[in-house]
C-alpha cells in the first residue's frame, strides 16, 4: 500500500539520499552541492524555502515531492514542483501519480492558479504522462540562469550605478 | 539619470499599470487576471510572496523588476526573475541592465546560488543580451503547467488514495 506524508526533520538523511539517487538518475551526482544541515536549515526553519512529501510503499522510502510556492504576476500565488522521483524499484506501482495528487492538492488548499514543473525536452514518456493528467507544455519558453561569479560581476555594477 | 529603489504599497497603481504594460506588449492583456489589491496583499503584507524594484528616468517611472526566492535542492536557495520590463520609450538608456545589476545584488547579497529567469526563444536580441551579462540558456527544459480545473481533478484523486 502507498502513502503519502509530509517530511519531517527526522526525514533529513532519506531526504538527502533521494535527492542524491535522483542526481544519479540524472547521470549528475556531481552537481549535488547540497549537505543535509543545508536541507535540514531551508525546509524546517522559521521561513522554509520548501515543503516536501515522502512516498512510502509497505513502509519502504520509495520517492518524494519538493515544492515550493512562486508568484504569476498575471494570476497570483502559485506553486512550482522542484523535484518528483520514485526509485526505480517501485516504478509502476503509481506513486509518482499519488506523490502528484498529493501536490496538486496542496495547491488546491491554497488557492494557486498554477502549479507548475519542468521537464526534459527528450523524455517523451514523462511528458506523454503530463499532459494525460491535464498539463500543459509552454513550447516557447526557454530557461535562463547566471552563477557564482557571474551573479557578483553582474552585481558589482550597483556600486557604480547606485 | 536612472534612480532604481525598492517598490513601496504606494507603488501598486504604478506596479499594476507596468504589469499590464508588460502584457500589453507580450500581446496577452487578457492574461492578467491580477487586481491591485491582490497585488498589494501578496507583495506588502507579513510573508509577501515577491519583491519588486522600481526604475525611474529623472523622475518618472521608466520600468519595474520583480522576483521571489526559489530553491534549487543541488545549490540551495536562488532568486527567481518573474518579471523585467521597461517601457518602450526610455529604452535604450540601460535602464534594463540597471534593474539586472540590482536583482544580482540581491541574489548575492542572500548568497544565492543562481538567478534565473525566461525567455521566449525567439527573442534573440534579449537572448543575446543576456548570454553577454554572463547568463546561460538551458535548451533542454520545458516548463509544463497545470491550472484550474486540471489542478482540482488530480487533487481530487487524493480523496480516494490518501
């Protein structure tokens, strides 16, 4: 049987561990920056970044959720999915299904005009699933993002323009 | 001379005028679903969900810059750019760069680990723009979103998996 529950601090170590397998899946475990005092300080502190759901199967750890809300200048409050995995051991059962509903519910609660989420432009199978439960692809859109140094370079100039 | 400072709740008359300006301009003014008293509870009330900066032109409002914070679970916290716009006649001024170099200052003075924001992909000058301020596009992403109804039929599921 599938469940679904909110992460608690206790949740830190799986929640490390998921969000490194999803690295892996992703054939990126590099770019895992993060450490679990980081994750443990932004999601259960006074003003949490983000809110996450854990799928549990028989009592087994089998994916998670990672959520976060963002704002539509055209509509208002709305939600961004950062992160949905299940392990590949528990593929197939829908819990990737349930781990939506669960977020799709949150956003309902909240009133959210949109929730929202991306996805690889190859990954035919993800994207056939979306859009079966009622999503839509913005084909036009494309992703921009600046880092490290380029955001100090890029901010170093207020202190001429200022 | 350009003068950029923080959005204040006697901003949103103005803030609101420059959100339809900007939608005007994407050809989408039937988009914004947006009243300015929502706009002033989400952005001025205890946990507002978005800051904004003004851009004036001696004197007179020339453009606005409006973000939120976002959470990356490789990197950690990062600042999401939802919204940079100038009006068309005090373009050409820098005022654009201007608003950028204050949203880096404040992505860096948070520490955060990327800026972000979108493009349409065929608006290669601001491609091109942004390539040079040190930003990178992400070709293989594509945003799907969910609304409305769609949003309240898949959480509706949870009445029967939870």
């Amino acid at each position: 049987m599938t469940t679904i529950r909110p992460a608690m601090s206790s949740d830190i170590a799986l929640m490390y561990s998921l969000v490194r397998a999803l690295a892996e899946y992703e054939r990126e475990p590099h770019s895992v920056k993060i450490t679990e005092e980081q994750l443990l300080r932004d999601g259960f502190g006074p003003n949490p970044y983000y809110e996450c759901l854990i799928a549990e199967e028989d009592g087994q750890a089998a994916g998670f959720a990672l959520y976060f809300p963002i704002y539509s200048t055209w509509q208002g409050p709305s939600l961004h999915l950062e992160d949905l995995f299940v392990l590949p051991k528990f593929r197939g059962k829908g819990i990737g299904k349930a781990l939506l509903n669960h977020v799709a519910a949150a956003a309902s609660r909240r009133g959210c005009a949109r929730l929202q989420w991306d996805v690889l432009d190859w990954n035919q199978p993800a994207i056939d699933f979306y859009n079966s439960i009622g999503a839509i692809m913005l084909p036009d859109w494309r992703r921009m993002r600046m880092t490290g140094d380029a955001i100090k370079a890029l901010a170093a100039a207020t202190e001429v323009s200022a």
